[in-house]
C-alpha cells in the first residue's frame, strides 16, 4: 500500500508541475500574441501598442496625447531590472527587443549572443524566464500586470496574462521553463530611440525550452513527465509542434 501511495504522489506531483509549465507558456503566448494591451498612460487607460512590436518612431497609440510618447522611449525600462538597454549588441538589451536568431528548428542550440552566417552578424538574445531557475535575473516580470511588485514608470498593463510571481509549484520541481526564444530570422535588431525608419521586431516562432533536473541524477527520468506535459499542454488547447520536439543534454 505504502509503495502504491508513494506512486500516487509521485504522479500527482508531476502532473502539477507539468500543469504549471504549462500555464505558463500559455500565458507568455497570450502576451506575444496581442497586437495591443490596455494599460493606464499618465492615468488614462486606453489600448497600447504590445511592447514586443512598438517602433522608437512611432506613437505607442492612436490616442493624440500620446503623439510625443514614442515607442520604446519610454520604455521598456518600467521595471527594475538589467535589462536596460535597445542597443542589440549588449547583453543586457531590454527582454522586449530581444530575438533569437535561428534558420531553422534544427538548427544546434547556442547560447552565444553573436552568431555569425555567411559573413554576417546576428545578435542572439534567449529569455530568462523561471524565476525558479535564474531568481533575479530571470525576465518574466515583465510580463506580468502593473499591480506586481517591481512596477514603475508612466505606463502601466492592466492585462494579467501571468500571474505575478511563478506557480509555488515550480520551485521545488525538477521542470520549468529554463528559456524562452522568440524567433526572428533576423535576430535582435537595436532600437535607439529616435531611430526614423521602421525597424524589424517580428516573431516568426516561440521555442519554448523546459528544462529538467532530477533529483536523482537520473536523466532518465525525464520520460516521466512526457505524458504530463502534453496531458497539461492538450487542456490549454496548446498543440506542440512534435516534430519540432527535441531532446538536448546540457554539456558539462
């Protein structure tokens, strides 16, 4: 009876990790897909341009008083946090600009932030995203709702697409969401305030990377939570693309 018990949890367990993970990517892709987000400006609400696609050049709505409010002017600095930068070369340029630069979905992973092709340089930028994994680095909070802590400036969402802090569930789980890759075939590209041509700051794809560390050391494992994850992705009615699923080991 004990050991049958012991599997029960067992399951349970990774099925409420798997249906936090799952939570979360449903509401980073809510995020990524809104072409606009109600936020308060100055303490009028009205609907904005989604950070992820503003122009430096352009207003970040069709509201008059804010023909002088340029996009990524004044932001994406609302929160506290390193990411404080447009321009596509530094390590810390703001989460919102950052793109990962990838030909395909075979193409090796790489964590390096300059990759070159044919002679030509592209900036790479991942996410941070678990707080679980990165604590303070990590850039989910900006994401979340203005009513989290670590909220400044003038612009404020009142759209909640993630709850504030991560599901308590993920801090002691051997998954999350390690990284987040939003996929352009052209990379990160700066994005100086001022700049008077339009910049490319598309999407083509989200890679999603959930990363598993067993507390066992069993790598094994991981099949585990196969099952899981996909039973919690089919309830958020996310379908992964299988044949875009990979398995990859982190070198030593």
């Amino acid at each position: 009876v004990g050991n049958y018990a012991r599997k029960l949890i067992d399951e349970r367990n990774r099925q409420a990790a798997a249906d936090a993970v799952a939570q979360e990517v449903y509401g980073a892709l809510q995020f990524i897909n809104a072409g606009s987000i109600t936020a308060t400006v100055n303490n009028v609400t009205k609907k904005v341009i989604n950070p992820l696609y503003q122009q430096p050049a352009d207003p970040i709505s069709e509201d008059p008083a804010d023909i002088n409010t340029l996009g990524i002017q004044k932001n994406p600095l609302w929160l506290a946090h390193p990411g404080d930068t447009t321009n596509a070369g530094s390590a810390s340029v703001s989460p919102y600009i950052a793109r990962t630069w990838s030909k395909s979905i075979t193409t090796p992973v790489s964590n390096n932030m300059n990759i070159t092709d044919n002679g030509k340089t592209y900036y790479s930028h991942s996410l941070k995203w678990s707080q679980a994994v990165w604590g303070q680095d990590s850039v989910r909070r900006y994401f979340t709702d203005s009513g989290c802590d670590g909220a400044s400036g003038n612009i404020y969402f009142n759209q909640q697409f993630l709850s504030c802090n991560e599901n308590p569930v993920q801090r002691g789980s051997e998954i999350a969401i390690s990284r987040l890759d939003l996929v352009s075939d052209q990379g990160t590209v700066s994005r100086p305030a001022g700049t008077t041509a339009g910049v490319p700051v598309g999407i083509d794809r989200v890679d999603v990377y959930v990363s598993f560390s067993p507390v066992d050391n069993n790598p094994a494992r991981i099949e585990q939570f196969i099952t899981p994850l996909m039973t919690a992705f089919r309830l958020k009615k996310i379908t992964p693309n299988t044949n875009g699923v990979y398995l990859v080991r982190e070198q030593d």
